[in-house]
C-alpha cells in the first residue's frame, strides 16, 4: 500500500495479503479530506503511536459506576434470540421494539424513533435514547443492531446465502450500550448529556458500492436532531464487533486521522480502567463504518472495532460466518469495553 492512494471497503482490509480489498476512496470522506498514503497491519501487528503528551499525564479520576459483564452478555443472549435481526424481517422488528423498551426501562429522559424506507425499499429505524438533557454537552455512543442478511465469508459455500445470528457484528456493540444506558440512568449522572443510537442497516452492503454500508447512520447524520437549537455532540463513540474473544482494539486509521483527541482520551480510560493489553497504541486499519457519517457532519467520531485478529490478521475470525454466535462471545472482552466507555462518560471535563 505504501506510494498508493489509500482505498478501504467496508469491513474488509488489506493486512499484508490477507485481504487485497481496499477499493474504497478515502476522498468520500468530505471535500478535501484527504490521508496520506499508509500502510496496513501484517500479520496481526499494527505500527506503533505514541499516547499523546497530554494524555500520558496521571488526572485525578472520579469514581465510576460498576459495569457487569453478566448484564451486558444477557442483552447480547436476547437480541441472539431473536433471530437474525435482517432489515425488514419479523426478528428485527421485534429487536427494534426491545431495544426501544429497555432504553426506557433505563431511565432516558426521551426515546426518539426515527424511520424511514430507504430508496431500495429497505425498511429502515434507528432508535435513539437521551440522557440527561438538560445538559447541553453532549457524547453521542452508538451501535449497529441489524446483522448480515449473508455468512458470505463462510468456510463452508453452502452456508454463504443464510443470515448470520451476528452475536459479535451486531448484538455485542448494542449489549454494552443497553448496560451503559442501564448504569447512566439508575446512579448519578455524569457530567455530560449522554446520547445512545443503535443504528440500523449498516450490515447489508454490496462490494463495490460504498454508500450500501452503514445506510442507518448515513441517514441518522442527515437528519439529526442538532443544529440550530442545540449544538453538535462533542465527540461520538461507535461499537462495533467488540465481543471477540480476546479481542485487542487498535487505533481505527480513520478515527486516529481525523479525531484524534477523542481516540486519546478512550485510550487514556482504558488504561485508568486497566484495559490498556485491550487497547493498544498502534494503528490498526481502516474502515467504512457508521463513524464516518459523523465525521463528515462535522462531529470527532471514532470507532472501537478489531482490525488486528492474531489469527487473520484483520477482522475477528467469525465475522459474517455462521461462528458469528454466543460461544464465540466474549464476556472479558464485552468488560473490557464498557469499562473503557463509563470511565470516559464520567471523567469527561
């Protein structure tokens, strides 16, 4: 990759010829956004990045609330239940309903419903609870919680036309927001308002057409509800396959190229949460996600994901298989995560 134009598709990089996949132009980003050429992991490695000086500088922390494990893999048990969650069946729906009564069983201050069908026909709803509205800094966290309607990455090719149950890449990023809404809304607030989005119809895309990936948050950043009377959130934080068994978080080249702040100030939490063998300080791949609409609105997004698998190189082995299930998932690693986010919620200044 080095001497080229940097090119990425969604959920599929290019880690010394694991994946030769990288056919997304980062110009889209917006007008001259543009990165300069880098890269990618080999192997499982990442280039190295110095924490920045700022951040390598012990604060002083306040307490947080305690994030349970056991909850955040029960949420993940129940969407599973449902059934593969693909945009327009009867289990998504279902999830789509759910999601929306535990946010209110959480104690949000409002739940906003946003629907749409999108040009293709493809029934789309986003949901999205907010905290602590009185409070006019905002963090915005979301989640994806539709799943591949194929395991098109499946060993096996009689299993590449079913949906996946998508227990990581779509129930694990939901399940660490459901408890941080849960935790958020039952002890005192935190410093800042608290905007949780579970986006829809991010995971049917189609190789070779960019704008199919990631359609809920793309629709979400047209149609937000900032603006004119309220401003922008501060930063915004996506979860996206943060289940996989041992799972290592690299810096998203995105997030690191374009928010680096934020991605400073979540690497600092891990490391006051002890996650820091979690969250390394190396650059991991790039990739087109629901941040990216954000980024383009004008909002610091960053994206936790696993772009650095030790045994593929990239993606978590089971990503759009048929292992894509609740014995590939992670409890230490759904921890690992929520711990990292809820420092963050309440040390942000």
């Amino acid at each position: 990759m080095a001497g080229t134009r940097l090119h990425v598709r969604h959920k599929s990089l290019n880690f010394g010829g694991v994946k030769n996949n990288f056919i997304f132009n980062i110009a889209f980003l917006a007008g001259s956004m543009m990165a300069p050429a880098m890269s990618g992991c080999s192997g499982g490695t990442a280039r190295s990045v110095a924490p920045a000086a700022a951040e390598t500088n012990k604060t002083e922390m306040v307490s947080v609330p305690q994030f349970s494990a056991d909850s955040a893999m029960s949420n993940a048990a129940s969407q599973v239940a449902f059934g593969p969650r693909v945009p327009g069946s009867y289990a998504h729906r279902r999830c789509a309903d759910w999601i929306g009564e535990r946010l209110q069983a959480a104690g949000a201050d409002t739940v906003v419903v946003q629907t749409a069908t999108l040009d293709d026909g493809t029934p789309m709803r986003n949901i999205l609870g907010r905290f602590n509205l009185g409070n006019k800094r905002r963090i915005l966290l979301l989640a994806h919680y539709d799943t591949r309607p194929w395991a098109d990455e499946d060993p096996e090719p009689a299993n590449r036309t079913r949906p996946i149950d998508g227990a990581n890449d779509g129930a694990s990023g939901v399940a660490v927001l459901l408890e941080a809404a849960r935790l958020i809304g039952s002890v005192d607030a935190p410093g800042c308002g608290v905007d949780i989005l579970l986006v829809d119809v991010e995971d049917s895309g189609n190789s070779g057409d960019d704008d199919s990936w990631a359609r809920g948050s793309q629709y979400f950043a047209d149609h937000m509800p900032y603006g004119a009377t309220e401003p922008l959130p501060e930063a915004a934080i996506l979860l996206d396959m943060v289940g996989g068994r041992d799972a290592r978080f690299c810096r998203e080249m995105f997030s690191q190229q374009y928010a680096a702040p934020v991605v400073d100030a979540v690497w600092r939490a891990a490391r006051e949460a002890g996650h820091s063998d979690r969250f390394a300080d190396a650059i991991g791949g790039a990739v087109n996600d629901d941040h990216l609409p954000f980024l383009r609105a004008g909002i610091p997004a960053i994206d936790i994901i696993e772009t650095t698998n030790d045994q593929t190189g990239a993606f978590n082995p089971t990503w759009h298989t048929m292992a894509d299930n609740l014995d590939n998932l992670d409890a230490a690693t759904l921890k690992a995560v929520g711990e990292t986010v809820i420092t963050y919620i309440y040390n942000k200044k």
